[in-house]
C-alpha cells in the first residue's frame, strides 16, 4: 500500500496560501489532483485549518487528518504530521510520500517516478539540476568556477542538484534522486506571480 500525506497547516507565511486561489483553483488543489491520478492508494491531508479541512473533504478518495495542536506550530516538522497520520489510521504503507501544497507544478508522473525509486532506494526525493553558484558563510558549497559557461558545464558533469522541495520520502538510508524539469516552490507572493505563469504556459502547449 502506498501512502500519501499533504501537511497543509492554516498558519503560514502568506496568510491563507494554502487556499489562496491560483490560475482559478486553490493552491492546494494542484497537488491533492496530482496524487489522485498517480499511484498513490490512500492520500490524508493533515491540516489545522477548517477551510483547507473542508476543500479536502470535497474530493472523493482524499481523507481528512485534523491535526493535534502539539504538531501544528511553524516549527513543527513534516515527518511528524505523516507519523500521527499512520498511527491515526492505523495504517502500514509499504512506501510513505509526502507531498507538499506549495508545489503545483508537481505531476502524476514525478510522484509515480518517485515511487518506483523506493523499489531500489530506502528513501528519494525529487530535484532539479542546478548550475547556481552556492554559498556559505562566504565560501563555496559548489566549485567557484568562474565564467557562467564553464560553470554551467562543471556543475551538470558533477551531477549537482537542488532539491525542489516538492515530493519526498525523507532522507535516510540509500536516498535516491529523481530529475525533474524545473518548477516552482511557493514561498513568497513573487512565487504566486511564476506559478500563475508558469501554469498558464503548460495549458497552453
């Protein structure tokens, strides 16, 4: 049984962003239909909030997890939100995914690819290659390479990668990664304006 859980908590950053409509659904709603049409057997929204409570009650196949208020702070992390949903429902999911309500660019197709990961893999998460130069406490993480070409070039023969933050199983063991076409992560109200075009462009080809 393959298990699905997306942590949509009503406090947030950009208030009420979980449920703040974009291109005309609410952003939560982009990844709620791409799990319903991937592999995933039981998908559970945990939540703290009544009205992204009620947008999941609306699906057929989605379950509602109403969150305790001991793992619903800012700080409180994601893996606790997927242990309370298996012990809740007493469940025991061959293969855990969670998935996160700031990533509509997420397709049936990333969460299936991620899936099958966990047949050769103990954990995996989806990333997107990157040729951004990182720093740290003003030194390199990644090779400081100089021109944007050669850097470019060095870092894709490196095979480095940014995690996007959409789809995961957590990272322990053997991790495994699967390479995505780049997306966007929701984060700030520029990220709406991206994702609204970004969305608006995938419709339209």
């Amino acid at each position: 049984m393959i298990l699905g859980v997306i942590p949509a908590r009503g406090g947030s950053s950009l208030k009420g962003k979980n449920i703040r409509l974009l291109c005309g659904k609410p952003l939560i709603h982009w990844i709620i239909d791409a799990a319903l049409h991937s592999n995933i057997d039981h998908l559970v929204v945990s939540t703290d909030d009544d009205e992204i409570a009620d947008f999941a009650d609306s699906y057929a196949g989605v379950l509602t997890r109403w969150r305790p208020k001991e793992i619903s702070g800012p700080d409180s992390p994601s893996e606790a939100a997927v242990n309370d949903v298996i012990d809740t429902f007493g469940l025991e999911p061959d293969k855990t995914i969670l998935l996160q309500a700031t990533t509509p660019t997420t397709s049936p197709r990333d969460i299936n690819s991620l899936i099958n990961l966990l047949d050769k893999y103990d954990s995996a998460f989806l990333a997107w290659e990157t040729s951004s130069l990182l720093w740290e406490n003003g030194m390199p993480v990644n090779p400081s390479l100089g021109r944007m070409r050669q850097q470019r070039m060095q870092l894709e023969e490196a095979g480095i990668y940014a995690w996007n933050g959409r789809v995961d199983s957590r990272f322990t063991g053997n991790v495994g990664i699967h390479v995505t076409e780049k997306g966007i992560d929701i984060n700030d109200e520029i990220d709406f304006v991206l994702a609204e075009a970004l969305l608006n462009s995938v419709r339209r080809t």
